[in-house]
C-alpha cells in the first residue's frame, strides 16, 4: 500500500502540473497525519520528484518541514530526513502527561517526546515546533502550567497550542455523547488559554497567530503562506490546493484516491473564488495573525463593509486600527470567532 501510495502521490504531481504554473516554491511541508509511518526511501522519492518537477535547485527551499510522531524519531530517521533536506520538524507532542496521551490513545510517552528532541539537535535540527493540546477533562490550571514549563525547558523554536476538540464522528465525541467525559469549563479553558500567552510571551516567544507562538526568526513560513493568501498545491489524500482563483481538495479514502489517480483523474472537489469568497477567507486568514488584515488591499464594496461592521468591535476594543490594518486586540482573541462571523460577507 506505501509503495502504491507514494506512486500515486508522484503521479498528481504529473496531473496538477498546471495548477501552480510558474510560481516559485519556497516551502515544503510533509504533514497530514503521520507522515513519519512511512518509509523513508518513498518519502525521498516524492520529495526528489516535487524538485525535479518544480525546478528546484540547492538553496531554493527556505523552510523544509516535516511531521512527526515523537516515537518514530530515531537516530536513523533523523539522519535521513536531514539528507532529504529537511530543516524542520514539528512534532505532535500533544501533552507532557502520560496519562492524558493514553487518553487520546497515543502511542508516544512524555519521555519520548524530550528524547525526539535531543535526537533531532544531534543531527543539525535547529527548527523544532511542538504540538500541546490543553482543556482536557479534569485537567486542572496548574497540570497545563507545567505542560507549558516542560515546552518552554525544551528550548524549542515554536510552539502551537490548540483547545481539546470533540470532532463529530471521533471516538473522543463519542465518549462525550455517552457521558464518559465532561468537556473543560469555559472559565477554566479561557484562563488556560490567558496562561498559555503570558508564560510564552514572557520566555521569549512572539504570539504572531491566534494558536501559533515562536522565537525571533522561527515563525512557520509555511503557515504563514496560508494566512498571508499565498498560492500553494498539496499532494496527497485528503490534501487541499490553492491558487486564488480555485480552492481544490482531494479525497481522504486513501484507497479511492489511489485508484482515482492510477486511473489519471485527480480525486478532488473544487470551489470557484469569487470576490465574495476571496473576502471572506480574509477575514478568516489573515485577522487571525497578529499584523491582522491590510485594509488597502481590501477592494470594494468589502472594504466599505469591513470598515461599517468591525465599528462595534472597535468601539468595545476587541479590534483595533493602527495604520492600514485592522486586527484583534488582546481581549479580542478570547471571542474571535463570533468577531470573524459578524465580519463575514452573508
């Protein structure tokens, strides 16, 4: 299945040549799941594909990321990433409790996860971002404090931090449904979140995105690319693509994708970018950075719109106008969502 797989990958690289026509890559990114499960001689086959499809010479790739499971960092691996031409792993650590791994069934350990990262800095990783999950049940103030020490000990570059989510259809929403678990406080998840800033903020991390923290230097410059409207093509099942005038994605049924492809059709849907929806993916993208939206590239009648609805929000200081942009406050961040909803062209 790897082997057909990694084909099938190298194979829509074939079928999307013109989806990013002419447009310089500067990022890759490896990621979707568990990328480090595969083998690694598939993965440098894709990857010395996507080059030599794209053109892509020695020092054309500013930032090379790849996923992975702390447990899947050997020395071996990490020594065959780096050849590839990786110089950046993000690492779903998720939690620093063995107890609250085992409740999102895991397979790592909390010393895994300090032990990937030594393992990484042996072998020239300088870019390392970790993935920390917080509002857990009964999950207490102090317990996530101590997550967030641990992250901050590891010295790593960049640190994203999501809420604990009860996704319909997931085990974990089931055992919601079934009164197994209780979901955090409000309260509680809001000051955890409060915590979150103020401990990294004061160890030296920069709070550039609404879930997203890094040293000078370290923010992700892929991510960024997302929120910045940049273009991008994604490979693989389940992968989405853009290119300002559609946005495409593919199947997640990794069988059906591969028969789809072996058969020289691409497995996606597709949306049309209209004005409207271009608009409203700003709103959705870029207010969530810390430089917020640039009001001067905003054209009418969205600017107009923008500028008439953001005035309660502005008047109540959960958004701010400092020059030709307009972003969240502090304050803001807590009740981001229904600030985004209320700025959304209907």
């Amino acid at each position: 299945m790897q082997e057909r797989y990694a084909k099938a990958v190298m194979r829509e690289l074939d079928l999307r040549a013109y989806y990013i026509n002419n447009v310089r890559v500067h990022t890759i990114y490896i990621g979707g799941g568990t990328p480090s499960y595969m083998r690694t001689d598939l993965l440098t086959n894709i990857i010395n594909a996507i080059k030599k499809k794209q053109g892509i010479e020695e020092g054309d790739i500013e930032e090379f990321t790849i996923e992975c499971n702390p447990d899947d960092v050997t020395e071996e691996f990490a020594e065959t990433i780096v050849g590839m031409g990786v110089n950046r792993v993000s690492l779903g650590v998720q939690s620093f409790s063995d107890e609250r791994l085992r409740f999102l069934r895991r397979r790592h350990n909390a010393a895994q996860a300090a032990i990937a990262v030594q393992t990484l800095r042996r072998h020239g990783i300088r870019n390392i971002s970790i993935d920390l999950m917080f509002g857990f049940p009964d999950e207490t103030l102090s317990e996530w404090q101590k997550d967030i020490r641990r992250a901050i000990e590891l010295d790593v570059e960049h640190i994203s931090a999501y809420s604990l989510m009860y996704e319909e259809g997931t085990p974990l929403y089931r055992m919601l449904a079934e009164g197994k678990v209780k979901e955090c406080d409000e309260a509680l998840s809001t000051k955890m979140y409060d915590v979150l800033m103020e401990m990294l903020e004061k160890a030296g991390y920069e709070h550039y995105e609404i879930s997203n923290f890094a040293k000078t230097g370290y923010r992700s410059k892929h991510n960024s690319s997302y929120w910045n409207d940049s273009i991008y093509l994604g490979l693989g099942a389940a992968a989405h693509s853009y290119n300002r005038k559609s946005r495409q994605w593919n199947i997640g049924d990794i069988e059906k994708y591969i028969e789809t492809i072996e058969n020289g059709e691409i497995p996606a849907e597709k949306e049309l970018i209209d004005p409207a929806t271009h608009y409203n993916d700003t709103i959705t993208t870029a207010l969530r950075t810390k430089e917020g939206i640039d009001i001067t590239k905003v054209e009418e009648p969205y600017k107009s719109y923008l500028l008439k609805n953001a005035e309660k929000a502005i008047a109540s200081g959960n958004l701010q106008i400092k020059g030709e942009r307009i972003s969240l406050t502090r304050q803001g961040l807590y009740i981001s969502d229904s600030i985004m909803a209320d700025l959304i062209w209907i």
